[in-house]
C-alpha cells in the first residue's frame, strides 16, 4: 500500500503514527497537492492528503478511515478498542478533539497568510479560542495520566501528538505547555516513541 502524503499536515502524520505503529509495511510518498501531476489529484475525488492507495488501487481517503482501516488489519498493538465500547467511544472522541484542534489550526494558517486587508480577525479569533478550549479540555481530561485512555498508546495519543505538533509548527509563540503543564510532560513522553521520532524526520 502507499500512503500520499505531505511533511506538514497533521493528517498525514496521525496516519502515518498508526501505520508505524501497528508495522503495515508501506510505502510513503510526499505529494505536494500544487504540484502539476500531484497524484492525489487523481485518486482522492476530494483532493486531499492523507490518502492511502491499497494495492489492488483502492483509495481509501480522510484520515479517520484510514487509521480505523489500518487498525483492523492486525491484532497486534491495538490502537482502536474493539470490544469495550464506551472505550472504543472515548478513543474515538479523543481523536475528533485532536482532528478538530488541526480543523482550525489550519483555518487559522490560511486566514493569516492572506495578505493582510483580505484576513478576517473574526475567523482568527474564533479558530484560535476554539484550540484554547479544547487544550484546556485535553488536559483536564489527561489529568495525570500517562496515556489519554487506558494503560497503554492509543490512536488517542497518535491524534493528539499529531495535533500538539502542528500546532508548535505553525503556532509556535502559542505557551501551551505552559498552560497545561501536564501535557507538556505526556507530550515529552510520547516524543520519545520510536513512531513519532521518525515522523518527525521527514
Ligand atoms: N478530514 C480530512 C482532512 C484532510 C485535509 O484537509 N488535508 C489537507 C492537508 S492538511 C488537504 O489536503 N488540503 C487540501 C485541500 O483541501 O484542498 C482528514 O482527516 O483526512
């Protein structure tokens, strides 16, 4: 299978963390969405990276498919409970925080890179309060804990990692550690991950 994908969207690299994870032998392609031939173009109809293109050349595309996809194909290190289902909600609510601190991440990154006459201080303030809240809601849901569910990683900890790391990309003067000290200390954790030491060298 290969995953099309890019070095900075937070998709790709929760997709690519339960890829590494679960150890799915794949093949990884950069494909920068504005380049002429840009593959994705051709197999996502949404346009859109990640996309995971299976080897009888089924695309499977939006990233939350892709890790549900990706988890069920092995039952080793089981990133998605399958049995317990108020677990299986909790993990899968961690990850929609995660997605949706990405969502305006993102719309807070296209608004501010618009010249400035054409950025709207309105959609700034509204995506930039919404990650604030939903960091304050993170941490007070981690408390002390050492993984976001259970005694163990999950696709919770892939999503939020992946959220906390765009946000020190493109947010960078953002003190989030400082706010919530105890997701400074789980993400410091997390960092050490054999998956997310290699996400994070390209
Ligand atoms: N909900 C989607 C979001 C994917 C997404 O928005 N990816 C961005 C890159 S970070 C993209 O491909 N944007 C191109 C576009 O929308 O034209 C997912 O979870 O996969």
């Amino acid at each position: 299978m290969k995953l099309l994908g890019s070095t900075t969207s937070p998709y790709v690299r929760k997709v690519r963390l339960v890829l590494l994870e679960k150890s799915i032998p794949h093949e990884y392609v950069i494909d920068p969405l504005q380049q002429p031939g840009s593959q994705v173009l051709q197999v996502n109809p949404l346009g859109r990276i990640p996309a995971l293109i299976l080897d009888d050349g089924f695309c499977v595309f939006d990233s939350t498919v892709i890790a549900d996809y990706v988890d069920s194909l092995s039952d080793s290190q089981i990133l998605i409970p399958r049995h317990d289902a108020a677990a299986r909600l909790r993990v899968k609510r961690w990850e929609a925080l995660a997605d949706g601190i990405m969502d305006s991440a993102i719309m807070v990154r296209i608004e501010s890179i618009r010249s400035p006459e054409k950025q709207d201080a309105a959609i700034i303030e509204l995506h930039n309060t919404a990650i604030s809240k939903a960091l304050a809601f993170a941490a007070e849901l981690l408390d002390a804990q050492t993984w976001c569910e259970g005694d163990a990683v999950t696709l919770a900890d892939l999503a939020l990692v992946s959220a906390l790391l765009y946000l020190d990309l493109r947010q960078a003067d953002r003190d989030w550690r400082g706010s919530h000290k105890n997701l400074a200390t789980w993400f410091e954790h997390i960092s050490a991950r054999r998956s997310v030491v290699i996400s994070r060298e390209g």
